[in-house]
C-alpha cells in the first residue's frame, strides 16, 4: 500500500519532488530522527482551519474528520497517513489536513457498434465509462466531502437531469428516470476506504466510496447525452492503462462484478 503516494513526481504545475523514502523507514513507528520532508501546500490549495481548531477523528458541523480506516495517528498536531511515509509533508493540492473524501462513482454501459449491436470482446461486452475532464486529466466523476454516502445527490442529478435525458417516442422521460432510478438500486459497493494517490502527502490522503452503476438492460445509459463541451464523457474502455493508475483496480473489480471485458 502506498506506492503511488510515494511517486517521486508531486502532480500539478509547480516541480516538486518526493524525498526519498528506504523501505525499512516507511513505518511511522520505525525512528527516523533526521525525515524532514519538504513542506508544501499548493497556493490553489482551498483555505485549511487553524491545526488547534481541528476536531479529529469526528464531524463536527460538516466538518469531517473520520476515517475509514480507524483511528489515525496524531503526531506533533498532525495526523499520519496510513500507509507511512511519503516523502512530502504539506497538503500538496488536497484540500484537508487528515482524510480527504469523495464518492467516485463507476458509471457504465454496453458500448455499441456503428450498427447498433453491442461490442463483444473475448466473449464478454465492452463497456463505456462516464469519465470527467478536469483539465488535462480525465478521471471518474469526483464528488468531494462524500463520507459514506453510497449514491450522493449529484450523482442522480448528473444522470437525471434534464439537460442530459434524451428521451424518444418509444422511452418517455419518466420511463427513463424509472429505469435510472432502478439502475441506482442495483449498484454495486466496489470500495470504501484509503485511497492510494499520488496526491497524497504524510498528513493529507484521498480516501473514497466507490459505486457501479451498470445499466445491465442496456436500455437506459444510451439516452443519457452530454453536450460536446460539457466535461463529462462517455469513453470506451479497451485497455485500462489509460485510466489514472489510482483508479484501475476499482474499474477491473467493477468491470468482473459486472461481466465486462477488462
């Protein structure tokens, strides 16, 4: 666990670079008496409370501090990541000392053909995840401060709303909504828990409910469009390399769960 959160290249605009990090010394409990990482925090970072004001381990007022992972070590008014150290102190790009959580929901269909048929690999269909372009990176849609909420209201939103249905004379609206809605009562829980990320530092970490909608029918996911300069799309899925490494173990649980080509 953690080798993503060790990578040597810090994401994002500015250079920063992990220190290096021995495998005997990745234990928080093993005694390193001169690690002193590099702090950073990115400017774009979102504004942090004051570390004495920090209620860990609890929500208090919305803000939440729990994780699924238990109790975490405080250390000098710090917590620890879970999986040891990083090589980079600071909260880098995330926006919280401590857990930083989202949904990131796994949203998927049967691709189809140019014809209309379903695309078969290997004996098994492929599929066709919604992904989200943030920037240059494309991602699983991201709903941040999810604490273990299996289907957030923005999911149903982005898959409901009335800008993204595309009903026909055979499918009325609220026939689609009814077969959305009954897609949402079949997800499957794919994970819930740390998050290995490259975004991750020695006291800021992702931790994610992960979800997957499979429109299993086939009759529900194909009327759900999305304008060409929206940021969400529908991508075919061939190859999991080019997915974000963070997200490929989920995805290929997902797509075994669900009987898809992977």
């Amino acid at each position: 666990m953690g080798k993503l959160s060790r990578k040597p290249e810090y994401p994002g605009e500015t250079p920063v670079r992990r220190g290096y990090v021995k495998k005997e010394y990745l234990d928080w409990n093993k005694i390193w008496i001169h690690y002193e990482p590099l702090h950073y925090t990115d400017v774009r970072a979102a504004p942090e409370r004051k570390v004495g004001e920090i209620k860990w381990h609890r929500n208090v007022a919305g803000d939440e501090r729990r994780s699924y992972e238990g109790r975490y070590e405080i250390r000098n008014q710090l917590p620890l990541i879970p999986c040891g150290r990083t090589g980079l102190n600071g909260r880098g790009l995330l926006d919280k000392y401590g857990p930083n959580h989202a949904a990131l929901p796994i949203i998927t269909r049967i691709a189809k053909d140019e014809n209309g048929a379903d695309v078969i690999a290997a004996g098994k269909p492929v599929f066709e995840v919604l992904l989200e372009l943030r920037g240059e990176i494309t991602s699983l849609p991201e709903i941040k401060g999810i604490y273990d909420d299996p289907l957030p209201a923005e999911v149903r939103q982005l898959l409901t709303s009335e800008e993204h249905l595309a009903p026909s004379d055979e499918l009325s609206r609220d026939k689609l909504v009814k077969r959305i809605e009954k897609i949402f009562k079949a997800g499957i829980l794919i994970y819930r828990g740390f998050l290995d990320s490259e975004y991750n530092t020695d006291s800021s970490w992702f931790e994610a409910i992960i979800v997957s909608y499979h429109d299993t029918n086939n009759n529900a996911f194909h009327n759900v469009k999305f304008a060409e300069d929206s940021k969400y799309r529908w991508s075919r899925i061939t190859n999991l390399t080019s997915i974000a490494s963070m997200y490929r173990d989920c995805l290929q649980k997902a797509f075994y769960a669900r009987h898809g080509y992977v």
